[in-house]
C-alpha cells in the first residue's frame, strides 16, 4: 500500500523551508529599501546645465546643474539642501557648433567646492561635419555629491549651445 502523502515528512519540511527562505528575502529587499540603498521614486532629481543656467564661478563659458527639471518641463532653481547628498547616475548631454567639427568632443561633470575642483565625471563622442555631438554615460554605483558643491557642465572646445543633463536622486 502507498503511503499517503502527508506521512512523507521530508517533501513537507524541504517545501516549509524554502518558504522560509522566499520570505525572508522578502524582508531584507523592503529593508534595503527603506533604508535607502535604493532611491524612492519621490528623490529622484533631474538636473539640467543650459545658457538658462548661471555661468560656473572661476569660468566664462561652462553653466551650472542648477536647475532642477520636472517631469512636465517646468523648472525651478536647486542646490543640495544641507545634511543631504544627491547621487549621480547618469549624464547625458549634446553640443551643436562645436570647434572639434569631425573629432572628437569632450565633456565633464565639474565639481566646485570650498576645498578643490575636479572633473567627476567624463562623456565622449565624435562630433559630425558641423561640430554636432551627443553622449550619455551610465554611473552605475553612483557619485556622491555633498551639499555646498557647485556642479557645472564643461567640454573641450567653444559650441554655439551645449545641454547637458544629470539624473540622480536626493538621500
């Protein structure tokens, strides 16, 4: 005679276990979430750098990522509010009459703080016949930028206009 399945202990303690298990990760996704190892869709921030964005201090040319971009195209001024850090995650730009006309153009996340300048964050692309060109690059672990940090867009060689983008989020 078979024996019925309930008196089989080993099928039922290997499904209860692996239950266990499917739950307990589960729990550990929801807790890396709202301990803000992943953003939540409200922090999400897209910078834009364009000729309606203030000219970098120390410069002449590059602008700044201070405005922030909503998603029905308004926009309205930003910085870091104190005690936070916007993380970067992607960069994307364009330029149009460019000098580098049929080579290659250069472009940079420029950071300026009260202790230093650096390039964080660099984009390339080859530019066509009339100095057009157009990148974007993924940050896949993310820049941290503190607060009091001013971001600028740069490239290499003069553009008759120059967009850039930078999408993030606040933590």
């Amino acid at each position: 005679m078979k024996q019925a399945l309930l008196q089989r202990p080993i099928p039922w303690l290997v499904c209860g276990v692996a239950c266990l298990l499917l739950a307990a990760g589960a729990v550990v996704s929801q807790t890396e979430h709202a301990s803000g190892t992943a953003p939540a869709t409200s922090t999400l921030v897209t910078l834009i750098s364009d000729s309606l964005t203030p000219i970098c201090p120390a410069t002449t040319v590059p602008h700044t990522f201070g405005d922030r971009l909503y998603p029905d195209g308004s926009r309205k001024a930003f910085t870091i509010p104190a005690g936070h850090v916007f993380v970067i995650t992607s960069f994307d730009w364009d330029v149009e009459g460019s000098s580098q006309a049929n080579n290659t153009v250069w472009t940079a996340v420029t950071l300026m703080g009260p202790a230093s300048n650096v390039n964080a964050l660099y984009s390339g692309a080859t530019a066509d016949s009339i100095g057009r060109a157009a990148g974007s690059t993924l940050v896949p672990n993310g820049i941290v930028i503190g607060s009091g940090t001013t971001m600028c867009m740069d490239y290499v060689g003069g553009a008759t206009s120059a967009d850039a983008r930078l999408h993030g989020y606040l933590q």
